[in-house]
C-alpha cells in the first residue's frame, strides 16, 4: 500500500499568521509496528510515520514537531514573522504523500524556525533524533549498492551526535518529563545513543542512574538487561584485544 492510502489531510490553525491549513498525518491504527531498534527508534512495515512528523504552514512557512507547533510565546511569533515569514514564498501543498526528500526539506525549515524561537534543548534534540532516524530509515529503503547509503548514513551519526547532546542539556536544565519521556526512558534513550556513538562510560551512567529508578516499566527493565550485557560484551572484547 502506497503512503497516500495511509495518510489524511488534518486540519491546523497556524499559531504565527492564523491560517487555517492542511497537513498530511497518518491515518490512527494504519501503521504497523514491525521492530525496535537499538536506541528505540520503532519500524513500522508499511509506511514510515517520521516523515509526516512536522507540521508545517504553507502560509507563512512556520513549521515544528507537532507536540511543540502551538507551543509559541509572543517573542517567539514576532521573531519569526520578522525572520522567517517576510521572506517565505509559499509551497506546493497539494502532494498527497512525502517523499523522504520532502521530508528532510520540511525537517530543516523546522530546524530554521526553532533557531529563530530560541527552542529548548529538549525540542532540538528531539527532532535531531527523529530525522538521524529518518535518514537510517531512507537508506534502509535503498538497495544495498546505493552510492547515497554513505552520505546519509553520514548525516544520521551527525544527527545522533546532535540529539545526544541537546538532550543530555535538557536532561540536566529542564523538568521532567522530557519530549514526553519520563526519567527512565530518556536515561535508556540516551544510554542507547551512547553505546551507539562509543560513549561507553557515559553510557554506563545512564544505565545506572535507570537502575536506580523504582518506577520503571518492563520495557524498560528489559532495555536495562540488553544494555547491560551489550557493555559487557564491548568490555570483553577490549580485553580480549589487550591481552
Ligand atoms: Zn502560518
């Protein structure tokens, strides 16, 4: 099934210039759950739903994560009325899907604006996470001997890097719960992008401080298990080396 059979027009009022628009959103209950990464990132079978994750005005050109789109102080509307939409020159709004390069275009003016807002940590290192896994997304789509697998693959660790670093600022400066996640799945998320980026002893502080939190799912419990033993068999195997 194409995307354009799993995604609707929703409707949105724009919190800078006050138009009423329309964005494509997957349709509830049509993606199906298929995987979960390492660092949480979840595979659905049909559709990838990360694509679809801005919401962007084709009026004035404001885009965000839904979860932050509405999120805007009078500061932050002037800043980007003065900065943002003087110069934007309207878009196409007709595609009834997104290509992974439409995507990424809509990512990166989200990015554009939250720089002009001045964003949280938490908001920039949420979206830096959700487009590196938008870029492992797209180059999983590609067939293997894919010239463009590198470059992206590239872009993806530049993202993860990014991600880890905001977050771990929001971890620190800003109330839970974080991007929605509370204190245990972010130490587990940023345990993950850790390991992932060889940060191994900041890694096990992560997992450590999730070890000592009463109130954790089983998910959860079971990430802190994988993680533990992932490090033990990186430590092992540096000593293996040493030896
Ligand atoms: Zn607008």
């Amino acid at each position: 099934m194409a995307d354009k059979d799993l995604v609707f027009k929703k409707s949105y009022k724009c919190p800078i210039c006050d138009s009423n628009f329309k964005n494509l959103t997957v349709k509830q209950g049509k993606a199906y759950r298929e995987s979960v990464d390492f660092d949480l990132k979840v595979n659905f079978r049909n559709i990838e739903p990360l694509k679809y994750d801005i919401i962007m005005c084709p009026v004035c050109g404001y885009g965000a994560l839904e979860r932050y789109f509405e999120r805007v102080a009078p500061r932050q509307r002037k800043d980007i009325i003065d900065k943002k939409c003087q110069t934007y020159v309207g878009t196409d709004d007709d595609k009834d899907e997104l290509t992974y390069d439409d995507a990424i275009e809509r990512y990166n003016n989200a990015f554009v604006c939250s720089e002009i807002k001045n964003s949280k940590n938490s908001e920039i290192g949420f979206m830096s996470l959700k487009l590196a896994w938008l870029y492992r997304a797209y180059s999983k789509s590609l067939p293997l001997e894919d010239v463009k697998k590198e470059e992206l693959w590239q872009k993806e660790r530049e993202l993860l890097f990014k991600a880890m670093d905001n977050l771990e600022v929001a971890r620190l400066k800003e109330q839970s719960p974080i991007c929605g996640m509370d204190d245990a799945t972010l130490d587990i998320l940023l345990a993950g992008l850790c390991i992932e980026l060889e940060e191994i002893d900041t890694a096990r502080k992560y997992i450590n401080s999730a070890m000592m939190n009463r109130n954790v799912s089983v998910g959860i419990r079971n990430k802190i298990y994988e993680f533990k033993s992932t490090l033990k068999r990186i430590e092992d195997e540096a000593q293996a080396e040493n030896e």
